[in-house]
C-alpha cells in the first residue's frame, strides 16, 4: 500500500496534520534510525526497515505492539491509533499506515536507553494465525490477486509473467533458498515478530480475534473496538479443504513447524484452525497500574 501524506490543514476533525509537521517528524525519525545501525540494537530477525515501520509504541499508555501480517494487524493498527488520539485530544485526521501522522511512536523516536527500557517495562503484544489459514490466504491474497507480493516472487523464482502458480508450487517455491523470508505475509510468524527479541506479555490467536482484541484493547484504553470493520479479506478459512492434501500439509508443516509449537496449533489437522493451547488472559481483569510518564 502506497502511504500518502495528507494535505496540510488545521487541527480539526476534517483536516490532516501540517505537512510540515509530519516533514519535520520524518527527518527527526531518519536521524534516530542512525542510533540503531548496530545490528545488536535491534531484532537480528527483522530488516532495518521493519523494525521501525512495524514496531508501535504508546508512551501514554506503556505498550508496545509488532505488527505481524496476516493475522488482524492493519485493523489492530486502525484500532490503536483511534484509541490513542482519544487519550492524546488529537483531533486532526491520521493516517494509520503514515508513520509521520500516526501519533504511536516509532523505535527511532526513542533514544536506545529509551527503547531498552520500554522493552523492559512496557507490555508487549502481538497476534498469531494458523498456519494452514494464514499461508492458504496469502497464496489467495497475494498470489491469486497478483499484488505486489507475486511479483517479488516472480522476480526471486522466474516464472512467466501472466503465471499463476498452483499453491502446491507456491509452497514448494517458499521452500528454495532465502525465498521464506523475502515476505512478511508468508514469513515465519516468530521470526517476522521478532519472537527470541521482544519479551512478549502476550501473543493473541486470530482466530479468538473477537474476544481477545476487544478485551484487550479495553484493558489498554478502555474503550470498545468495533469489531464489524475487520476485513474478511478472501475467507481463506472456508477453503481450507479444496487447497489441503498430504503434500500440500506436509509442505506448511516444514516451513513453519516453530510457528505451530510455539503458538499452540495443530500441524496436523488443516481442517481445525482454532488454536489447543487457549490463552491465559486473566490480566484484563486487573485494573493497569497507574501510568509513568515516558521512559
């Protein structure tokens, strides 16, 4: 998706932000990627890129949210960013997907000693898919509806253009050298995460999605997530059984057999998506602690 900057307009409920501002925030972001150019000060599991346009911080409200694809994040980003200009009084429009106009923070916004201590300190969280759904809807996403993803595949791979490999290739193409990690929607979800960097209070499941988010997101704002704008994308989940066969299992098995064991689903049965490890979430039950101010 193409980011565009708003026009510039007054701080009302109509009108983007000052393109000077967001000008001025991108070039204090810039310089504060040069703090991190280290490979030890960040996920050795994420580009340099990534790191900073996927990782969203909340100063106000202690938390920090890695965005994995495929699993609810353009919504869990939409919902975040509502939630945290209701808590800031922002009132002017924010692009969710504008790093210089979303008022959740950036690593680059924060000095290392900083981020050190919002990875201490702060609640970490993210959310998982099956496997099986999640691959199956990248192939019928990407792949089948030739975005951008089938053309870094074309690229890698060298098939003709016009295409449309079968998803049994797809998964045999995701298998040839360094082509797993060319994408973040059919990258290992541990290691698009981050999964051995991040200290994580929690990994929601998608397909617990609509009691999960919304308890969540109250417990972090307390406020309701309106759960009638989540995209419903290509319902993979409904096709499970016209794409699933021994090969095709055993393919998604080898790729991604960490994302199965460490996000407790079943590598052998495509046909249950739903998670048999639930998720311990009696800490929405207690009332957050009294927030600091920002690290």
């Amino acid at each position: 998706m193409v980011e565009r900057v708003t026009r510039t307009g007054k701080a009302d409920g109509g009108r983007g932000a000052p393109r000077s501002k967001q000008i001025v925030r991108l070039l204090g972001q810039e310089a504060g990627k040069l703090q991190y150019l280290s490979p030890g000060s960040r996920p050795t599991d994420m580009t340099f890129g990534r790191f900073f346009n996927s990782t969203f911080v909340s100063n106000s409200r202690r938390f920090v949210y890695v965005k994995n694809d495929k699993a609810g994040s353009s919504f869990i980003i939409r919902s975040l960013t509502r939630s945290e200009k209701r808590v800031r009084r922002i009132r002017h429009r924010t692009p969710f997907l504008n790093r210089q106009a979303n008022p959740l923070l950036t690593p680059a916004e924060l000095t290392p000693r900083q981020w050190e201590r919002a990875l201490s300190h702060y609640f970490v969280f993210t959310f998982s898919r099956n496997p099986f759904s999640r691959t199956l809807s990248c192939y019928l996403d990407r792949i089948v509806g030739r975005d951008e993803s089938y053309f870094v595949l074309q690229k890698r791979i060298g098939f003709a253009d016009g295409a449309q490999p079968s998803f049994t290739e797809f998964l045999e193409m995701l298998g040839e050298e360094d082509v797993l990690d060319l994408d973040t929607h059919w990258k290992p979800q541990y290691r698009n995460i981050a999964y051995d960097y991040f200290n994580y209070g929690f990994v929601g499941h998608f397909e617990n999605f609509g009691v999960e988010f919304p308890a969540l997101l109250s417990w972090l704002y307390g406020r309701k997530a309106k759960l009638g704008e989540v995209r419903q994308g290509t319902s993979a989940t409904k096709q499970l059984a016209d794409y699933y066969d021994d090969r095709t299992v055993a393919l998604v098995r080898d790729l991604y057999g960490r994302d199965f064991e460490l996000f407790g689903y079943d590598e052998t049965a495509p046909l249950k998506v739903e998670p048999v490890r639930g998720n311990d979430m009696d800490f929405v039950s207690e009332r957050r602690r009294r927030l600091g101010r920002a690290a």
